[in-house]
C-alpha cells in the first residue's frame, strides 16, 4: 500500500541525526521533526478528526505549517493548505467548500477567523488553533498549548491506500472561483521519484526554497526532500540578498524559483555568480521566464538551469540542464511515465510543429476537483488532460510554450501571443519586468498593451518603448497600442505576476 506518511517514520529511523529542516531559525534532525509531526498526529486524532476529514492551513512558511503536512500524512487527514492573502470572504469561500474541520493558522489570523466562524457551522469552537503565540486568544487554542503533553509516538496506523487523499490545493482563482485540485497519496509518491529523479537529487543534496508552500510547485522538492532525507532550508519570504548568501553559507545545491524571483536575483546589486557555485538546479516554474534572462542564467551559471512548465492538475514537463541552452525556447518534454499530445479546436492531433491545445497523461494526474465531478469530466477527456494551454512540439519530442488559451489576444481575426511581444520588450536594456495583454478595440476587437517595470536608473520612458517595440515586433497585429509603467507588479503569495490584475486595473482607470 502506497502511504508517503511512513516517509518521516522510515528517515527518523535509518537517518536519525541528519539534518533534515531549517526554518525560522531552528535545526532540526529527522528524529526531532518525526517526534513534532506524531505528537500533532495524535493531538489531531485526539480531537475525533479521522481518516478522510479536512484540516485547513491559513500559515506562511513556518515550522508549524512544515509539520501540519506530514502529521496529516499519518493519520489520513486531508491538509487544505490555503494561502495568507486571502481575507474574510476570500476565506470563508475555501474553508466552507473543502468541508473543513479544523483550522490551523499564524496568529495574526485571529481577527478575520473571529468575524467569519459563525459562518462555519462544521468547525467546533475548540478546532481553532493559532500559531507563532503564546498568548491564548478568546476562542482559540495555541499550537503549543495544543500539542503540550500529547504522545510522540507513532500514531495508530490509518489504513491508507494509494487512492487516498493527501492533499487538496485551490487554484488561484484568477480565471473564476477557485476550484479544490486534489491529490492521493499515489500521486505524491510519484512527486517523490519522478522528481528525486529529474533533478538528480540525492541524501547529500541541500535545497533552500523561498516560495510559498501552499501552492503546488513546492511539492517538486518537498516531496523528494522527505523521501531522499536530505537537508531542506525553508525561508519565511523571498528577500534577494539573503537567498543568495544562503546558498553561498549552506553550499545549497538545488532551488526552485518562479521568474519574478530569477529576475529579482540577477538585478540585485549584491548578485555574484561566484556565490552560487555550488548549486547543480535552478528550477524556474510557475510562469515562463523570458529568453533574455534564461540566456543570462545560461552565461552566468552554465549547466543549472532547468525549466519547468505544468498545472496543478498534473501534467509537467521539464528542459533538462543538458539541453538548455540547445533548446533555450522550449519547456522540454514529459517526466517519465507521462505522455503529451497536442490537438485542435475539435480535440484532433496536429502535425508536428503545428500549434494547439497542449494535452498529457500520467501518474502525477490529479483524481478530480473535489466535489466537481462536471468540472473534472470536461478537464480530463479519455484520460487525457486539457491544459488550456497552446504550444507545439518539434522533431525531437521538445515543448514549446506559446501562450495561455485564455490570455491569447484576438484582433482582427488573428490570434495574438503575448508572449511573442513581450519577448521582444524584455529585450530593452531598461526593462526589468514586462507583462502585455489585450484590450478591447472597436475596429480591431482586442490590441495589445504592455505594462513594465523599468530597472533602476532607466532613461526611457513607456511612450518611447511603444515605438522601440513596434519597430522590432515581426508582425503589424503584435504592435502595442500604449505602455504604462508600474512601480512593482502585483503577485499572489508565490510571487507569481498577476497579469490578470494588471489588466483589470487598467481597464478600470
């Protein structure tokens, strides 16, 4: 029976004092961390949570949060990790539609859970726990106090299969209501391998990760760093600087970053490739990173860098080290076991080289959205995956991402890939950060529009880029119609560009 539960029990037993995770200034062993993860175990048994119920995170990288998965892991509790930007009603919304059971959350959540618990009848009054106080609020339990006193020892065996959920994560939400993605315990343990593998990690790897861990591309080293017992140093935020003299003090080998942090990274003032001799990855995900800055990766820190490109559902592809510089445009090909096609309007394979909906299946796919079962029969067909993504593959079996279904601009009839433009802005010596979308038009239907970020000291101004692009983009329906620049882009708790949010904001204005 597949149960990724057993991994902190199997480290604690054959790597006892190895280092296993570093957070909020605390070291601790895989014993110590095992210990932690059983006695939040049987405290959450101890309450009458069961196999199959649902305990929702509310917590930024912390110890607390690092626990809480695992301890769920044992007992067969579900984990809802939700993210920490979301207010009342944004809360509510997710703690009502994942049936939650029992809340656990950082201690300056106690206000917007104390005006919404009324609404959430499923909840009992003592299933509120507040982390990173010592200081009990009225209604609410501390994590320490919840804990205190509670067995260490293994819990009582759960009975979990490979279909058995592990875990559900919410979709950000920008494309309508956020949908529960859930994933079993097989799928995770597939996270473990497939990735151990692709990233040629092993027992002596050290990873640092900055990002959120509520959101799915985390689980790329999470998993393997439980199933490989290596080190894994976890920061509460992204700060540049830090990360940078992180990997240089811990000779950290692996890191995964989304673009806004790779760019972030290279135009810091304390940047120095020197510092980062010792990594063998640097994983981009979440978005694509523009070619300017895959070539600076490239040139800087050669043979590291990977890209990753996949949803939450559960299809992922990967750009090797070895081929990215070779195929610098691409996302690379399927993990193995999992298998791409892409089709047309009507769901028919195309042509090599010909662009369509990008489709996969595989292990890593997900068994549904939870409670969705008409939203999970039109994403997954025959098996097959719908990313509503659009790309092509060429002769070697190599992806290439051209945009999002849903952030393809159409004007005059003719399908419009931001991308395509912003490749071309990103190109500006004084752009740091580019993002275009569409805009409505009366003759033309929708034209583009770039929004930047312009690096510190830039002597451009937006109207000038707008003819800078337009003489350098390959077709007349890519020329922008205005450009605007924007202090920072706004961006979910993953640093993930919220291009959609931009939009809205202009559109409004």
């Amino acid at each position: 029976m597949i149960n990724i539960g057993i991994l902190p029990r199997h480290q604690a037993r054959y790597r006892p004092n190895q280092p296993a995770l570093s957070v909020g200034g605390e070291d601790l062993t895989f014993s110590e961390f095992n210990l932690l993860a059983n006695k939040l175990a049987n405290a959450l048994l101890g309450t009458g949570l069961k196999k199959g119920d649902k305990i929702s995170t509310v917590m930024s990288n912390r110890l607390e949060l690092v626990i809480t998965f695992w301890a769920a892991a044992k007992t067969g509790i579900i984990i809802v990790p939700s993210s920490p930007m979301l207010q009342d009603e944004g809360l509510k919304t997710l703690l009502l539609d994942c049936d939650s059971a029992m809340v656990i959350a950082d201690a300056g959540f106690a206000e917007i859970l104390d005006r919404i618990r009324h609404d959430l009848p499923g909840i009992q009054t003592d299933r509120y726990v507040l982390a990173g106080t010592e200081a009990p609020s009225e209604g609410f339990v501390t994590y320490k106090g919840f804990v205190e006193g509670v067995s260490d020892h293994e819990p009582p065996d759960a009975g979990l299969g490979a279909d058995d959920i592990f875990n559900i994560m919410y979709s950000s939400g920008t494309t309508g209501l956020p949908k529960g993605i859930m994933h079993s315990h097989f799928v995770r343990s597939h996270y473990c391998t497939l990735f151990a593998s692709a990233f040629r990690m092993t027992t002596e790897t050290v990873i640092l990760h900055a990002g959120s861990l509520v959101f799915n591309g985390a689980m790329i080293d999470f998993m393997p760093w439980m199933y490989l017992g290596c080190r894994y140093i976890l920061h509460e935020a992204f700060e540049p600087e830090r990360f940078i003299n992180e990997i240089a003090s811990n000779k950290v080998t692996h890191v995964i970053m989304v673009p806004s942090q790779i760019m972030a990274m290279l135009n810091h003032p304390d940047f120095d490739a020197n510092k980062l001799e010792s990594l063998e990855m640097i994983q981009s995900l979440g978005a694509p990173l523009l070619l300017e800055y895959k070539n600076r990766l490239n040139d800087l820190l050669p043979g590291r860098f990977y890209e990753l490109y996949g949803l939450t559902e559960g299809f992922i592809t990967v750009l090797d080290r070895t081929d990215s510089t070779r195929k610098a445009g691409s996302v690379g090909v399927p993990l193995t076991f999992c298998d791409m096609k892409i089709v047309d309007a009507e769901g028919i394979e195309v042509k090599t080289g010909e662009v369509g909906e990008i489709c996969g299946r595989g292990p890593l796919l997900m068994p549904g959205y939870y409670k969705r079962p008409d939203l999970t029969k039109a994403a997954i067909v025959d098996g097959w995956l719908h990313s509503g993504d659009v790309g092509y593959v060429d002769e070697d079996g190599f992806l290439y991402l051209v945009d999002r279904i849903k952030d393809m601009i159409i004007s005059g009839g003719v399908n419009v890939y931001p991308k395509d433009i912003e490749e071309v802005i990103i190109g500006h010596p004084d752009v740091m950060e580019v993002a275009v979308f569409g805009k409505p038009d009366e003759k033309w239907g929708e034209v583009p529009v770039a929004a930047v970020a312009l690096k510190a000291g830039a002597t451009t101004d937006p109207v000038s880029l707008i003819d800078w692009t337009n003489e350098r983009v390959s077709a007349k329906f890519q020329r922008i119609t205005d450009c605007f620049a924007l202090g920072e882009f706004p961006r979910n708790v993953a640093g993930k560009t919220l291009k959609r949010e931009i939009q809205k904001n202009y559109l409004k204005a």
